[in-house]
C-alpha cells in the first residue's frame, strides 16, 4: 500500500525513531485488516467502532497506542495528502486505581543470582547486583568504568541527556570488586566495566542475560524479569527504609523542582541505609 510508504517517510521526516516507525506502521496495518473501505471514507462511526474493537480486544494501554498510531497517520492523510478527514479519536481512560503492577521480587532476585553463582557467571552476578543496589538504568549501567569500582558514586548521563549521580553502596562494591579480579585477568584495555570478548557489552546481553537466569532459577514468570523491574524493586526497598519518596526519586535520577542534593539526607548517610538493603523478601 503506497500510503504506507508515504507515511513512513513522513514519520521519518519527523524525526520519528525506527522503533516507533515500526510500531505506527504495524498498528495501521491492523487497523486496515479491520477497516476495508476506502481511506477518504472513515468516519466518526468508523472510528467508534474501531474503538469498542481495540477495547474488547486489548489492554488499555495497547489499545491506546494504537489510537495514538492512528491519529498520527489520519493527521499525516489531512496534512500530506488533503484528505481533510475529520475525526476526533479520544484515548480510552484508565481508571486511577492504586494497584501494584505484578513484579520481581527480593526472593526472585536472589535466586536468579544463586544460578548465576552456579555457573560461575561473575559478571551476570556483577550485573544483577548493580541494578539491584543502583536502581540504574541498563543505558546508565552499561556507562560504568573500572576506574568506578572503588568511588562512593559516579557520574553518569541518564534520561533527557542530564547526568546524575549513582551512588554506590559497600555490598555492591564488594561484587563488582571480584567481578573486576576476573575481568582484568583478560586482555581487556577497554575502560568500559561491563565487557565481553568483542569489548563493551549491549542492553541486548543484558535483557538476554536476565532472562536465562529467570529461566535458570526456574518457577519465576520471565515476562516480569527486565532490568526495569530491577528499578520498581529498589523503589520499592527504598520505601520500606523509610526513605523520602523525594529522594527516592532523586535516586532514581527522575528530574524534580526541589532544590538540594537528597534534600535532608546526606550521601554518606544513603549510603548505609542502601547498603541495609538485601535480597530476602524480609530484611
């Protein structure tokens, strides 16, 4: 469909990424398995219909992403081809209930450690470790030198191209230490802490890695283990140590209009409650 080549030029003109060009796409080829008439056709009722269908369908969220998909190429058909095709497409609400996504737990973690252990995996344990004690990012995690090892928090760029401080407790420095022992017996001149035999590794190595593991610990749903789970957890620890939400926001490098450094709460007294954390459901 010639439309469809268009409106990826056009997502492209628009500085669109290609994960977010493969998903508009992939979203207006199901709309088009729904909808048979012609484009110049659709119509409010065309939309209502195709509405109710995502929403019987789908999850909210899903439903509304392709909604969104939707409005941008109805919005590219009027601007690009004049189409002039008036519709209003309206995302589904989401109800504000204050339930916990399902998600990783203490347990979970130390067990997929425990297999990691088993296999002698010293980096994959080095890895889970940091994201357990950091709340990082794998794009913040994967920035961590070897010169790093040994300092109380580095500096890293995280989200929105600002960097942050990633504070780094004595459990976490303890792994990373013998993780770094076997590393340097290597040839290893990259600076980079996190390598494998061709150099630095991937968030590809990371995600592939963690679900091995998950797999390996066995009776764990791997479709809750990613190292964004590993960031819900350390809020989650965080929060029964009594630390500020502010702050635990300021650790997990969220942008906010407070003034001061962990507000009330010095580095080194962080530190030591991080540190307090651990990997049994009940520390």
């Amino acid at each position: 469909m010639e439309l469809l080549y268009n409106f990826k030029d056009y997502l492209y003109d628009n500085e669109k990424s290609e994960k977010t060009v493969s998903s508009y796409i992939s979203d207006i080829k199901q709309f088009f398995k729904f909808y048979s008439g012609k484009v110049s056709d659709i119509d409010k009722k065309v939309i209502r219909q195709y509405t109710a269908y995502l929403q019987s369908n789908f999850a909210i969220k899903t439903a509304n992403r392709k909604l969104v998909s939707l409005h941008q190429f109805i919005e590219y058909l009027n601007e690009e081809e004049e189409m002039n095709i008036s519709v209003k497409i309206k995302q589904l609400k989401v109800s504000n209930q204050n339930f916990i996504d399902v998600m990783i737990e203490n347990s979970d973690v130390r067990r997929m450690v425990k297999a990691a252990e088993e296999k002698n995996d010293i980096r994959a344990v080095a890895i889970m470790y940091t994201l357990f004690y950091t709340g990082a990012r794998v794009s913040e995690l994967l920035q961590i030198k070897v010169d790093d090892v040994d300092r109380n928090s580095v500096y890293i760029l995280g989200k929105g191209n600002k960097y942050r401080e990633l504070l780094i407790p004595k459990k976490l420095k303890d792994v990373l230490n013998e993780y770094k022992t076997e590393r340097n017996k290597g040839i290893h001149k990259c600076p980079n802490l996190f390598v494998g035999q061709r150099g630095p590794i991937n968030r590809q190595t990371v995600h592939n890695m963690l679900k091995y593991y998950a797999g390996q610990a066995h009776f764990i749903d791997k479709t809750l283990v990613h190292a964004h789970s590993f960031r819900h957890l350390y809020a989650q620890n965080l929060a029964k140590l009594h630390v500020p939400p502010v702050v635990i926001s300021q650790l997990l490098g969220h942008s906010l209009n407070v003034t001061g450094l962990y507000m009330q709460n010095s580095k080194k007294d962080l530190l030591k409650i991080i540190n307090k954390m651990d990997m049994k459901d009940n520390f």
